[in-house]
C-alpha cells in the first residue's frame, strides 16, 4: 500500500512577462488502488500539476510538500521519482528518434527496476501487453513516437503504465485525440493495468467522457491553480451535464 501525499503545493513558472504562479495551494492524498480524477477548464493548472509531480526543470516549488509514503519526492531527481514508482504520461510526449519501442521499454524497466528484466519473461510480457492493447507487434519496432498517430502515443503510454508497474500513475489527458473505439482500448488498458498493478492513479482530464471507462472513486474540480470542488463519481455527471461555468469568474455563488 503506497500513499502520494501532496499537501499546500504553490508552483510557479518562468514566463516572458515574469514570474508567474499557476498552483496556488494544492492538497490532494492518493492511495494505492484509488482512482482519482482531476477535471477542470483549459488553463486552470492541470498539467503543470502533473509536470510538477514528475519534476520538470519549467517548475519551481515555492512551497508545500509532495511526498510518497513519507519520502520526499520533491528532493528527488526525476529519475529517482519514476524508480520510486511516480510515473507521468506525457501529454505531449517527446520523440526519440531512432530508439525504438522494444529497446526503449526495456531501458525504462531496467531503470526503474535498478536490474535488467529476464529477457524470456519480459519478451512474454510485452507481447501480451501490446496485444492487450490492440497494438501491432511491429510497432515494437518503431522509434519512439516517431510519426506516432494520437491513438498510438496514448497506447504507448499505458504499455508502459502496465509494464513497468508503478505505485502511482499520472495520466494527463490520455483520453484528447482519441476515437470511440480508441478511448476504449485505452481505457480498458488502464484498467487492466490499474487491477494487475494495483497503482493508485491520477486522471487529469478536461472531458468527462473517459470517465465513462473509468470509474473514479473521487473527482476533483481545478480552477484557477486550486481545487475548487471534490466530491464523488457524482460530480463528474454534473459536470457533464453543467460544464464549468459556475466556477469561472463571474459566474453566481454556488449554492
Ligand atoms: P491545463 O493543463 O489545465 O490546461 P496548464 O498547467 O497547461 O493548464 O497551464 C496553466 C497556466 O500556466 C496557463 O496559463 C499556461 O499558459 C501557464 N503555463 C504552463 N506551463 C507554462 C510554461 N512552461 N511556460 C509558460 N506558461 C506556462
Ligand atoms: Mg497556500
Ligand atoms: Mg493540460
């Protein structure tokens, strides 16, 4: 049983007008097996939330803690996160010309394992994984997101949630650019990864529809660098239904 605690979090970053803070207070506890969902408008923080988790260079920390099960994950390297089990799919992941997919899920799974993965077993392992998730055996044999379609980055990204298995997964807007039929592969992957991993996760999403695949066990509202409203699975079929507006500037009291 693993817990990501983040607690007070302000986080700024660099911009061409100055310094600008973009969380202002963020406190959120993830456990093992938990699914919790983070919802807001474009803009409000979302990303940078993830970003700051997985420990981009873009953010600073000006305040407040993160930590996993105690440790102090804002002490450690990036690398030194994702081999204490904090993993982050990109949303706009980067490509790496001319490593392909096999070579670089090994690298990864030796890196965060801190030892090579048995080559029989592993083989095994990601050919069931990849079938799983629909994928083309060849595709092992691509570069990393080199001319990757949407709905194959994202397939990519939840491989390697199920591969190399960690405590806590922060999926940052897995469900944009997917098809129907895509956001249910992929979804179904998640799921599938979350019961054999038993990893809590983060789902940072704009929409509410992946949520149809996903069941959240909390929800929580993030405006304006902060979380606005939590609450249960509930609250993401009024958000559905009511979108954001009433947490947007201007908008009435909420009753
Ligand atoms: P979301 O994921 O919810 O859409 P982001 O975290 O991407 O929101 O962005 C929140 C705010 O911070 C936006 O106003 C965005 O322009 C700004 N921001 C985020 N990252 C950077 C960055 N690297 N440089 C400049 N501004 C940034
Ligand atoms: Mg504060
Ligand atoms: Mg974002």
């Amino acid at each position: 049983m693993s817990t990501l605690e983040i607690k007070d979090l302000h986080v700024t970053v660099d911009t061409e007008q100055g310094t600008k803070e973009i969380l202002r207070g963020v406190t959120l506890t993830i456990n093992s097996g938990e699914t919790h969902a983070i919802m807001g408008p474009n803009g409000s923080g979302k990303s940078t939330l993830a970003y700051s988790i997985a420990g981009h260079p873009k953010y600073t920390v000006t305040s407040g803690t993160v930590t996993l099960d105690g440790e102090d994950v804002l002490e450690m390297s990036v690398d030194e996160r994702a081999r204490a089990g904090v993993f982050l799919a990109m949303q706009y992941p980067v490509e790496v010309p001319g490593v392909t997919v096999s070579n670089f899920l090994r690298t990864a799974k030796t890196a965060v394992d801190g030892e090579a993965p048995k080559l029989r077993t592993w083989v095994k392992d990601v050919k069931q994984a990849m079938s799983d998730l629909r994928m083309d055996p060849a595709f092992a044999e691509r570069g990393v997101n080199e001319g990757f379609s949407g709905g194959e980055k994202k397939r990519h990204e939840i491989l390697q949630m199920e591969l190399l298995k960690p405590k806590i997964a922060v999926l940052d807007e897995t469900d944009s650019g997917l098809d129907v039929d895509a956001l249910r592969v992929v979804s179904e992957g998640v799921n599938r990864a979350k019961e054999s991993t038993g990893a809590g996760v983060l789902l940072i999403t704009h929409y509410t529809r992946i949520l149809r695949y996903i069941k959240p066990d909390f929800v929580h509202v993030f405006v304006d660098g902060r979380i606005a409203e939590e609450g249960g699975p509930e609250l993401a079929d009024r958000l559905e239904a009511e979108g954001y507006d009433r947490f947007l500037p201007g908008a009435a009291p909420a009753d």
